[in-house]
C-alpha cells in the first residue's frame, strides 16, 4: 500500500517522497521533540500549494490519514501511518510595511519573521522562543512574554491560505471562509493544512525586560511576594515564575550549576523609568543572584525566558488556572517547590490575567479568562514514563485554582479544552472543511468539552 501511495505522490508532487529505509527519510520527520514518534508510511516535503494539494487528495483517496509538522516543537500526538506533510520548505516571509502586515509561509519559525520585520520598525506577537513554528503557535491562540499587552498571537492572524481535507484551497478571511479563520484562531487541529498566513505586526520602540534569578533560599519567598504582586500589577507588565533545577553539568555557568532557583522573567513595553518603577518592588522581594532585568530590543525578546534551542526528548504537561489566590501558594510549593520529590526540571506559572483582549467566543481560543498558566516540563529518556503520572498529581493538589479551559500551546501533551460552545462549532467547522475527516482534527480534538 505504501509504495502504490507513495509512487502515485511521486508523480505528482514536486519535492521529496520518501518512505522509511529511504535516505533522508529520518531526517524529513526529524521532530524538535526527540521523544516524539513520526514514522509515517510516506513523508512528502512539501515546496508549494500543488504539492500539499496532491498529498491531501492522494491520503483521501487512498484513505489513509495525513499529518502535518513543521518544527515538530508541538509533536504530541504520534505519527504509525498514512501522510506526513513537511512545511520546511516553505518558509517564504514577505513584509508589508506600509500596511504594517507579514505574509508567512507555513514552514517559517518566529525568528525569520523577527529578523525580516525589525528592518522596519515592527514585530510580530511572538511566544517565549522564536524557534517555534509560526502556524503551529497561532493555531494554539499564543501567549508570549507580552501576552498582557498585546493579547494572544492569533489576536493578529488576518488571513490565511489553507488546503481543505478535501484538496480544495481556499482564502479564509474575516468575510470568505470566516468560520475556518476563527477556528484557525486557536481552535488547534485544522481540518486542513494551512500553506500561508498573513498576519499584523506591531510597533514596541521601548521595552524593558530581562530575569531576575533568586538562589534557592529566596525561592519561597519571592514566589510567594511575586503571586501577591500580580493581584495589583499595572495591566501593561507580563511577568512568570520558572522555579528551575539547573542541571550539575559544565555547560552549566557557575553560580548557576546544580542549584534549584527561581527566575522571574518580566516584560513591559514603554520607557525604562517606568518599567523600573514597575519592577521596583519584584527587586525588593531579595537579593537577585543574577539581575538581567533592563531595556531590551524587542526582536531580542527570546532573551526574556532563554528557552532550550536544542532538539532533546522531552514531556510538558500544562493548565490553565481562574486565580491563585486563598492558599494557591502553599500548594504550589509542597509539591514542586524546593526540596519536593517530582521529575520536572521546570515548573512554571505565567501570569496572563487581561491578556483576554477580543470577547470570549469571537475566536476559538481557551482561556481568554484565565490568570495563570501553569507548565511542567521533563526532560530526558524517562521523560515520557514519568510526566503523565506526576502531571496528574501536581494538577490534582491544585485542583482548586484549575480554569474549566485548557490553552492547547500552554497543555503540552495534554489536550485542549474548549467551552462547550466552542468545541461545538469547532466540530461543525472540522465537518465541513473535513467530511472524511482525513487529517484526524475530529479525533485529535474531543467535542463536547466540559
Ligand atoms: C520551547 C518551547 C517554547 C514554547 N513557548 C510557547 C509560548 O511562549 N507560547 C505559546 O503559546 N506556546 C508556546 N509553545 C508551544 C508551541 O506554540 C506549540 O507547541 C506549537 O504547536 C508549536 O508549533 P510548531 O509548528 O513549531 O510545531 P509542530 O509540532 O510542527 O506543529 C504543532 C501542531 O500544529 C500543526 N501544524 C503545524 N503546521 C501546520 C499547518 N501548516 N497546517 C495545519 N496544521 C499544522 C501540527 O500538525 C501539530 O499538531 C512552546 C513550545 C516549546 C517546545
């Protein structure tokens, strides 16, 4: 079956075919995520639309699924058969200053869109680490490191150019095509593979931002002074706490290495006297071991959390929380707090209260209405056997605090969660765009939520 599959795509498609055994394959599906399982029947990397076209109607009419990966950071769900359509290729980003928008070809990560717009004065809303892929991020709504000032990343998609689960192209805007743009704003699995997308950029001339991090006896208390600090912080200023194990190796830089510490990343965009004023009291909780908190370009902004940039086999696991307010704190810390038994190399909390922006429901994003979220991460070879297991009981001692909507970018392997209206219209979108449901949105995506 594969090879008919895979002979009938090669005629018609442009860029490699490959099927396992076959030189390149391995590196085709490569995934960010080492721990990730991609082995599909046939890899197509796709160079344009009429490739994507081909490999869409080649999967439905041979009945097998088909997938799509770009950087493979969100490579969750494993891949045994069928299709895998490879974006890589296409990676084209054209800007626009005059209308302060970016075309973007599917394959493109945030840095190159950064790197192509700061010429101009303008950057797109971007996540915590640029090497994320742009359509995978938006299609999970997107909360950066300015996620209270400017909202979700999706906030900005204005269009984009899809190949529908039946082979079809189509333009989905604000008029054509409406109710697919609003599923691709944060609705997750697209009953589609998006090919391009235009989004708008923004103007951030000043910003300050950086992390102050605490050594291990400060953990607490910072943690503790930071929650009560985000209940009266001004509505401009986006701050999260890691609490991270360091790891004890030489790649490490000392006073670093082996110590569990607390990075509080903050970010405001405006002068660097008011963002001082704004960060005066985070400074105050205790001595910082490093203070990496000043002005910053905004095209830097990767700085802000230092994310890896390195594939590794890692599980995340993550929740969204309504407040962390009434004892949310002790329960935090008794169980990933310093000295706690768990096999997280970071647990982070990022406050995002009033990163709402447009009314709930005007897009398919979760969470609008939550305060913080909340990220697990494990790393390494046992990363998969442990995280689940330990996931479930981190979020069951703060059961209390847990939003009814999960964010899907902000979940990791754990699934989104919708409003049930939501999830609704999200299976009539999935239905329409997908009648045979060839890239598996309807299976990825339970309906009916809460
Ligand atoms: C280090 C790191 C930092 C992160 N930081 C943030 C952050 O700050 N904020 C945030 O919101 N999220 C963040 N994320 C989560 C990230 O946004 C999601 O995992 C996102 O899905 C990754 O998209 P990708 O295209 O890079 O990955 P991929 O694994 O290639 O794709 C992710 C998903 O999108 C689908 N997809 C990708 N391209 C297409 C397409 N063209 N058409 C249809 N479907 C497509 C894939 O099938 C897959 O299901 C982070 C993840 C990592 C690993």
């Amino acid at each position: 079956m594969s090879s008919t599959l895979a002979d009938a795509l090669s005629a018609h498609v442009q860029g490699p075919v490959l099927v396992p055994g076959a030189p390149g394959y391995d590196d085709e599906v490569a995934a960010f995520n080492l721990a990730a399982r991609i082995r599909p029947d046939v890899v197509v990397g796709a160079t344009g639309v009429a490739d994507v076209v081909a490999a869409v109607r080649a999967a439905r009419e041979h009945r097998v699924p088909l997938r799509v990966q770009s950087t493979g950071h969100g490579a969750e769900r494993p891949v045994t058969s069928g299709v895998l359509v490879t974006t890589r290729r296409l990676d084209e980003v054209v800007v626009d200053p005059a209308s302060r928008t970016a075309t973007v070809g599917a394959g493109a990560r945030w840095g190159a869109v950064v790197e192509r717009t700061a010429e101009h004065g303008l950057v797109p809303v971007v996540g915590s680490s640029s090497n994320v892929g742009v359509v995978g991020f938006l299609l999970g709504g997107g909360l950066g490191p300015l996620a209270r000032s400017h909202g979700f990343g999706s906030d900005r998609l204005l269009s984009a150019t899809v190949v529908t689960g039946t082979g079809d192209v189509v333009e989905a805007d604000d008029g054509e095509h409406a109710d697919l743009l609003w599923a691709l704003r944060g609705g997750d699995a697209v009953p589609g593979v998006v090919v391009a997308v235009r989004i708008a950029l923004v103007e951030v001339p000043a910003l300050y931002a950086g992390a102050l991090v605490f050594d291990t006896p400060h953990v607490e208390t910072v943690l503790r002074g930071w929650l009560d600090w985000t209940a009266h912080a001004d509505d401009l200023t986006t701050t999260s706490a890691a609490v991270v194990r360091m790891p004890p190796i030489d790649a490490v830089p000392e006073p670093l290495r082996g110590r569990t510490v607390l990075s509080l990343r903050v970010a405001r965009p405006g002068p660097v006297d008011a963002g001082e004023r704004a960060a005066a009291p985070l400074r105050a909780l205790a001595p910082a071991m490093i203070d990496g908190l000043g002005p910053l370009a905004a095209r830097d902004s990767d700085r802000i959390h230092g994310d890896p940039t390195a594939p590794a086999p890692v599980w995340t696991g993550g929740a969204l929380l309504a407040g962390a307010a009434d004892g949310f704190a002790d329960a935090w810390l008794d169980t990933v707090g310093p000295g706690t038994e768990h096999p997280f190399v970071a647990v982070e909390l990022r406050h995002v209260a009033g990163a709402g922006g447009r009314a709930s429901g005007a897009d398919a994003v979760a969470g609008r209405d939550a305060a913080f979220t909340l990220g697990l991460v494990s790393v390494g070879p046992e990363a998969r056997a442990s995280g689940p297991g330990a996931a479930e009981r981190v979020l069951a001692a703060v059961a209390p605090w847990l939003a009814d909507e999960a964010n899907p970018n902000m979940s990791g392997a754990l699934p989104g969660r919708w409003r049930a209206d939501v999830a609704a219209r999200l299976d009539e979108v999935r239905r329409r765009y997908d009648p045979d449901d060839v890239l598996g949105s309807r299976a990825a995506v339970p309906s009916g939520v809460h």
